[in-house]
C-alpha cells in the first residue's frame, strides 16, 4: 500500500513524520511502532477483526492506525468526544479483536476482546520486533481500512467502511493539490481521525512526506494557546473544515505574518463562505484556497477547484469546484431522470471513490448504493442526498433533501438527535432546526415538549436535558439552544411546520 511503502522509504532520511507540541515522531519512530504493532496484532490475532481505536491525538495513534494496516485489519477511530453509550454501540457492530484505549474508558468490549491501554500500548512498542512486517501481511486491494461512524437517523451510529482500492485511487487524483512545494513541508494535523478529512493528512500528507503538525482539543479550547502553536509551526498547507479556519480568523493577528510561509488552504466537509474567501484572501495575499466537497462514503472528497476572484465575487455560492478527473456526477429529479445545467436535483456520485455500502447494514446500502456504468467501466455509485446544480464545469451546493446537515464539519443527521432526546425523562417529543448564517449552519437548536408539566425552572431543565443528552450523542450534537413548548405548530399536511418554528428562533 502507498502509504506504508512511503513511510517505510521515509524512515530511511532524517525527516520529522508528526510533530506534538514540543515532542516530535520522526518517520522512522513511526515506522517502527506500526511495525511493532502490527508484530503483536499477527502474533497475538485469531481473527482479522478491525482494531478500534478510542483516543483524540496520542503519540501512539497514527503508530496503532498504520500498524493495523500492516497486519491486514481495518482501524475504527473514535474520538473522545463520542459518549459512552456510542462507544458501546460501535464496539457492539464491530466485535474488535482488541480495543485500543488511549484514554481513560470506562467502556469495556465484549469478553472475546483484549483491551489495551497507553501503557500496554507503550510495552508492545518497546517490545514486539520493529522490523519491518512482511508485505503479504498488509491490507490487500478490496480490504477495508478503515470504517468511521457517522450520525444514523435511527439513532444508531452508521458504519462507513472504506477499502484500500478506494483510498488509493483517491490519492492518485488529489496528491497533485497537496503536493506544494514548501521548505519546511508541514501540514495540519487538526482533524479528529474519526471525520473524513483527516485521511487527506495521514494518507496523502503522509505519502508526501509531510510533516504533520498536531493541533488538539487542548489547543481549540485555549485561543492563546492555538495562536502560540500557530505561530512556530512554520505551516506550508492547511487542511481543515471551513470552521475552524473561521474560528483563527477571529483574531486580525491570523495572517502572513504568522504564517509567512503558508502556501494553500484546502477546506472539505462543510460549506466555505464568501465572507472566509474574503478574509483569507486579505490576510494570506500569496496563498490559494481550494474549495472541495465530498461524503464519508465516497472517500472524503470528490471535487476540487482553486477559488478564483470571479467566482469570489460571484453573487452565487461559493462552488464545490469540479469533479476529480476519474469521478462522473450525475443531478437527477426525484423521478430519477437526469437534469440538464441550472436544474436542481439530486447530486448521484459514480466513482472508484465509493464504498461498498454501510458496515452490516444490507438494508441502508441498498437506499443509498448502486451499480452502474461510468465512461465504459464498471462503478459504484452513491445517492448523496445534497440539492446541488451545475453551471458549465463547476457544481453549486443548496443543501439536504433531507434532515442532514453539516456543522463544523460534522454530518448530522437531525433525527438521530431527535431520536435520542426522546429518550431523556419527561420529553415527549423533540425537533431540532439548523440555524443558518452566512451560508451555513451557526448552530442547532432544539423545540422539546415534555411528558408532564413540572415547576422545575424552565433554565434548570433546559441544563439538564443538556447534561442527558450529552450521555447519549458526541458534544458537537447536542443543540446549542433548547426552546420548551407546550405544542408544536403544523402545516397543512399535518407535520410540524419547522419553518415556523425556526421563525421564532
């Protein structure tokens, strides 16, 4: 696999593979914990269950990715803002082998699985051979190597396994908008491993021999200390969602000066403003900022386009750029016919970039995957669900056909929330609206009715349906705004008229 040879060739020079605060991982450290992992894994392994991995930014997360990759297993990142209840259920569907935590968990796998903390994880490191593992071991074409879980509309985290021939077919069309000549060639490693866009830093970033520069939750919840971070890096390409880009932007010091070397911007995973162009474009005059836009299910990302100062100052969106060169895009009405430029409809992805379908789940696959013919080959293809229009080569987003939405980053889906809110004593019923600005989702808010009138103060039992919620879906979830009502208001089909109750946000 690409990436597993690079890094191999790699630990041969003297090159920094990922730098932790003050503490770096040099390609070669790198190359001998994943082979000492995965030593351990073909020892110790009966089965070729996929490794899940329970952590944020560890020194010893990329080591355990990789060294799963080498022993043939997919890895299932988790980061540590799932609550316990998700975790369990991830563990439930994948039936892990060995449960890596590099965290404190109280979550335990099922009894056929060996948990293993920082420590254990530290000794096989120290322990197991870290010579390198034989190629006969490593992920093969149609093997997955990873699978994230997204937000289910059940309330059920859904499985996205991605396999090597997806992953490397990815690479070969996006290396040539990562690969920028820099001096210092350092990426951020910002991303939790458990969202897709992180694999644009450990698979191409890595392959390029990049350095990647960690920025943790520490760091995101401390302004001072993400500037101070910020400033030393020496950063050469930024890969991130258009949020956080938005969150350094705050202060007037996120500019050239900081980053003097910083020579492209590649934003995926949600909606990029005009207003973020603008600002970018001011503060960083010699860089480029490439728009992308892509699903779980389809390898990340799909498109790429530079952002020219016509379509900067374009009334329309900000495009999701053009598709890559092997991907075909189809718009279809809801009867399925295919539409012509300016039409909307849905947005059909047919490429080597889609999966084969959600882990163990035949039922939500078949809604959403399908077989087709594409320039002469054989090809999956994905119904994406996003509204989106063509004008000439470039494509335009206008949202979800249905009750998705993406916020920081992160694909929601609306019901899942609702689903678990339910759950929480004395609420009946709950819907929860995206609320909009400047093109994109602000926040979430939540209309709840409850079970049974109470005289607990409407702010204290706002708090606690927080802290309940909190218990069943990630922090990034749970609405930032909750509203108690005592009916909700309907149209005339007789459904809950959500216009109208966003109206009164």
């Amino acid at each position: 696999m690409f990436v597993l040879e690079k890094i191999r060739e790699y630990s041969k020079t003297d090159k920094t593979a990922v730098i932790y605060n003050d503490d770096k991982m040099s390609y070669k450290e790198l190359e001998e914990a994943s082979n000492a992992f995965a030593d351990f894994l073909i020892k110790n392994g009966k089965t070729n269950a996929p490794v899940v991995i329970y952590g944020h930014k560890e020194r010893e997360f990329l080591p355990c990715m990789y060294g799963a990759l080498k022993s043939g297993r997919a890895y299932v990142p988790v980061d540590i803002t799932f609550p316990a209840d998700r975790l369990e259920m991830v563990l439930t569907d994948v039936e892990p082998e060995f449960f890596v935590c590099l965290r404190d968990c109280e979550v335990e796998p099922l009894a056929s699985a060996k948990k293993l903390n920082v420590s254990d994880v530290q000794n096989i490191f120290n322990t197991n051979s870290n010579e390198s593992v034989d190629e006969k071991h490593w992920v093969k074409e149609e093997d997955n190597c990873y699978i994230l879980f997204t937000s289910g509309s059940t309330g059920r985290p859904k499985g996205v396994p991605i396999n090597r021939a997806n992953i490397e077919n990815l690479a070969k069309y996006l290396t040539k908008w990562v690969d920028v000549e820099g001096n210092t060639d350092i990426i951020t490693n910002q991303i939790s491993f458990s969202f897709d866009v992180s694999v644009v830093s450990v698979y191409v970033g890595v392959a390029l021999g990049k350095t990647l520069y960690t920025i943790d939750k520490k760091m995101m919840e401390a302004p001072a200390l993400l500037y101070e971070g910020l400033e030393k890096s020496d950063l050469t390409f930024w890969v991130s969602t258009p949020s956080f880009a938005e969150l350094c932007a705050v202060s007037q010091n996120f500019n050239q000066n900081m980053l003097p070397n910083l020579k492209r911007f590649l934003f995926c995973g949600e909606t990029l403003t005009h207003k973020l162009v603008d600002t970018l474009t001011e503060r960083f005059p010699n860089a480029d900022i490439i728009n992308t836009y892509g699903p779980t299910e389809a390898t990340v990302l799909v498109t790429a386009s530079k952002i020219t100062k016509e379509m900067a100052e374009d009334s329309r969106p900000i495009p999701i750029g053009e598709p890559l060169e092997e991907v075909e895009f189809r718009i279809v009405s809801p009867e399925g016919k295919e539409l012509s430029d300016n039409e909307i409809g849905e947005l059909q992805i047919i490429s080597h970039n889609v999966g084969h379908g959600y882990y163990k789940r035949p039922d939500l696959s078949q809604k959403s995957f399908f077989e087709t013919v594409s320039r002469g080959e054989n090809k999956r293809g994905y119904r994406t669900g996003d509204a989106c229009y063509k004008i000439g080569n470039l494509y335009y987003f206008c949202g979800r056909i249905d009750f998705q939405i993406k916020l920081n980053g992160y694909r929601i889906e609306l019901e899942d929330i609702e689903n678990n809110m339910v759950k929480i004593d004395n609420v009946s019923r709950a819907v929860v609206i995206p609320v909009m600005k400047e093109e994109k989702v602000d926040y979430l808010a939540a209309f709840v009715l409850q079970t049974q009138k109470t005289d607990t103060p409407k702010l204290r039992e706002i708090t606690r349906i927080k802290a309940e919620l909190s218990k069943l879906v990630p922090s990034y979830m749970v609405p930032r705004k909750i509203v108690i009502c005592t009916s909700f208001p309907t149209n005339t089909n007789g459904k809950v008229d959500r216009k109208l109750l966003a109206s009164q946000l």
